[in-house]
C-alpha cells in the first residue's frame, strides 16, 4: 500500500470517527439551534410545571405554608445558582476546547468542575445546619411560616448534592451536544417530584403525612434521581468527555478560569436573592398574601422562563464552540434566531398573564385578598417580559464568550440600582399596586444595558475576528 492509499485511508477512518459535537461548527444555525434547545426547553418545561404543582399542593396545606415556601425562594435559589454558576463556567470553557480539538483540556475543566461542584454542596450543607431558620426570622416571618420554612429550607440544603451533581452532569452532556439527555434527566426528575409531592405532604398509599416537609423530601428525590442518571448517561454515552479521578491533579489555574466565568453567573443570582430577599421584607409591611402573591408570580412566570432557558442552554455551547473554532458569522447567527425565538415565548407568556390571570391564582386556592392583589401584580409585572427575552439571551451570549462580568452588572443595575429601590420608593405611597411597577421599569433599563455591552461586544471581539479570517 503506498503513502496516498495510507492518507486517503486515514482521512476516511478520520471522517468516520468525528465526533458528534462537530455539528457545532457545521450544521446549519437554525436546525443545530433547535436540536440542541427543544429538548432542554421541554425539559425545562417540565421543571416549570414542578414549580407550579409543588406549591399548588403546599397551598392546600395552608397560605402560611405557601408564604413560607415563597420566603424561602431567596436561599433555595442561591443555592441554584451556585450549583449553575459552576456548571456554566465549565460548560463554556469545555466546549471552546473542543472547538480547538484540545480534548486533554476539555477533560480537566470536567473533572475540576466536578471538584467545585462538590465543594459547593459542603458549603450548603453547613448553611443547611445553621442559618435555615434565622433566614427567615430576617425577613420578618411570624413563628408559623418561620416553622414551615424552616422544615421546608433544612432539607432542601442539608440533601442538595443532588442537586449540584445533576448540574455539573448535565452540563457536560450539553457541552458535548448530548441535550437529549438532560431532557430525560430533568424531566424525570421532575416528574418524580410531581407524584411525590401529594403522596408525602397528605400521606397518601400509607406514607407519612410530611405536611411541607413532604414538599422538601419530594424535591430532594427527584434531584438525586436525576443526578444518577445524568451520571449513568455521561458514563455510557459521552464518549467526548473522559473523566479519570486517580490521575486528577487539582490546578488552581483551571479552578481559577471556571470560576472567573461562573462567578458572575453566581452573583446574578445572589443579586436575585437579595432582590426577592429585599421585596420580600419590602411587602410584608403590608400583608403577608402580597409576599404569597409575589411568590406565585415567581412560580408562574418560570413557565416562560424556563423555556428561554432551555434555549440558552442549547445556545451557549453552540456559540463557546464556534467562538473556539474562530467562526464568527455563525455565533452571530445564534445569537439573531435565540433573540427570536425568546422574544416569541415572552410575548405568548404576556398575552396569557394579561388576559387569565385570576385563573393562574386560583391554582394555588387564592383567597378574595390574594386575587385583589394579584390579578393587578400578575399583569403589571407582565409587561416586563417584552424586553426580557432579549436581555436573557444577550447575558448568556456574555457568558458563553467569556465575559461574565457583563452579565453580572447588567443583573446588578436591573435588580438592585433599580427594581429594589423603586419598588420601596413605590411603597412609600402605601398603595401595593405601585410596588409591581418596578418590574417594567427595570426590564427597561436591562436591555439598554445589554444592548450597550453588546455593542463593546462586537467592537472587540466579533468585528477583528472577522477581519481576521478576511485577512
């Protein structure tokens, strides 16, 4: 055989052994877009629509019971965050090594992110142990709702490795191109925290009556369950992603990028703790039904939400790669059909808060006080969701090219240099209804912001790649 039949022989052998995430680099925007995403927005669906009948069954316990779930947002979303921040910064970095074919690198930002991963959870696990209940003494909880939230937010971080270890797996089959998978992880998850609820919290077919530590013990399963398989599924099919923990070697250079680009994704949500933690203690001065209000907002609105996302999800890896692989044009083509599609999901999730929203109350058993409040609070915050799909996509496409940072300051002026305080200048008039005008008005000011960085954006990174391959 001479060297050319040896060549042709190695490309052919080459070609057929590609790996599957090199649809990144060459598969059509639109259809690689939607292949990746749609199985991550359904799954996020089906997380939305946990969040929904998780509290619609805790409020066939009590209002109180309800209120305390919705004080205990601030700290169980921190706790998200967390758990997301870390898989995000190892998402982006392990996906633009791929599209440098540095699988050695890729490997290490896995098994690092997984060392955080677990950091994280010991951390939660303390917290879980010692300020569970004060959390909610702070904002103001009368001892009733402090006593459920304490049952409820004590299991919830105390058995949260579940949690941590579902994201960092998950987002290593996202990195891959592998979003089937976190469809089957997250939904059955959250399927099994939807049949768990009504069976531990009333103690139905001969369980306990858990009451709304039932509602804790529930969601804890469905996230352990999800973690195993989303460990099983990267074992078994994530042939991009080789994980070899007797040769790992901690380098603080890697625990250093992953973080670098997951910190302000952390802080974004810490900025959303201490926003919900803030209007929380802001409408309490009221009545204890406009923080259960505020809380169903916050369950209803995931159902638009989630699903943008699930797209982002999709999004982020496809334009890390293509960032990696120096293919400008199609990061920017992602960019411009994610915007579409988000902008699309935020106006049907408007027209149905705008046109049903006593019907969303109702779910959650609303009393004569909580529709007066509510039906008001739902459709004034909705016209926020005009300009978040943008902004949402726009933070992520930041975050996917490695800054961060941009994503964090624009989360900092929408939720604390304006939505905090307008909505307690807006309490000073006494009247509940002004409070939800902060929301709009933040919305506002976000996409500005985003708009501007975006700008910087492609001034000094898209605009020289360009001009690079040109030349």
């Amino acid at each position: 055989m001479n060297n050319n039949d040896m060549n042709h022989n190695d490309t052919n052998q080459n070609e057929n052994t590609a790996p599957a995430e090199n649809k990144m680099g060459t598969m059509p925007i639109n259809r690689l877009l939607i292949s990746m995403a749609l199985p991550m927005m359904i799954s996020m669906l089906v997380q939305a629509l946990y969040n929904v009948v998780d509290s619609i069954f805790v409020s066939r316990i009590s209002e109180d019971a309800l209120t305390a779930v919705s004080m205990a947002f601030p700290m169980q979303n921190l706790l998200i965050g967390v758990g997301s921040g870390i898989a995000v910064g190892t998402n982006a970095l392990l996906s633009r090594f791929l599209g440098q074919k540095n699988e050695e690198e890729a490997n290490q930002m896995a098994m690092h992110g997984i060392f955080l991963s677990i950091c994280a959870y010991l951390l939660f696990l303390i917290l879980g142990l010692t300020i569970a209940r004060p959390f909610f003494v702070l904002q103001g909880a009368t001892d009733t709702i402090a006593n459920y939230g304490y049952q409820y937010l004590s299991i919830v971080m105390c058995f949260s490795f579940g949690c941590f270890i579902e994201f960092i797996f998950e987002r290593l089959l996202q990195s891959t191109g592998r979003t089937i998978f976190t469809m089957f992880t997250q939904g059955t998850g959250a399927i099994v925290n939807i049949a768990l609820d009504p069976i531990l919290i009333f103690g139905l077919f001969g369980a306990p009556k858990l009451g709304i530590a039932g509602a804790a013990v529930a969601t804890v399963t469905g996230q352990i369950i999800a973690a195993i398989l989303a460990v099983i599924f990267n074992i078994r099919y994530n042939d991009d992603v080789t994980l070899n923990f007797k040769a790992f070697r901690l380098r603080l250079k890697a625990v250093w990028n992953i973080l670098y680009i997951g910190i302000p994704s952390v802080i974004m949500v810490a900025i959303g703790s201490v926003m919900t933690f803030s209007v929380n203690k802001i409408l309490v001065t009221f009545s204890s039904t406009a923080v259960a209000v505020f809380g169903v907002y916050f369950k209803l609105q995931s159902f638009a939400f989630m699903p943008v996302f699930g797209l982002n999800n999709g999004m982020v890896p496809i334009v890390a790669y293509n960032y990696g692989a120096m293919k400008p044009d199609r990061m920017m083509k992602t960019v411009q059909f994610s915007i579409i599609y988000a902008v699309c999901i935020m106006l049907i999730a408007f027209a149905i808060f705008q046109m049903m929203p006593d019907k969303l109350l109702l779910l959650f058993n609303a009393s004569d006080e909580m529709l007066s409040i509510g039906v008001t609070a739902l459709r004034t915050i909705s016209f926020s969701f005009l300009f978040a799909g943008g902004s949402v996509i726009l933070s992520s496409f930041f975050q996917a090219l490695g800054n961060g940072v941009y994503s964090m300051l624009v989360s900092f002026f929408r939720q604390l240099v304006f939505l905090v305080p307008l909505a307690f200048l807006f309490s000073l008039t006494g009247n509940v209804a002004r409070v939800w005008l902060a929301w709009p008005i933040a919305e506002t000011a976000s996409i500005l912001c985003c708009l501007f960085f975006f700008s910087r954006i492609n001034k000094k990174i898209i605009r020289p790649m360009r001009e690079n391959k040109r030349g």
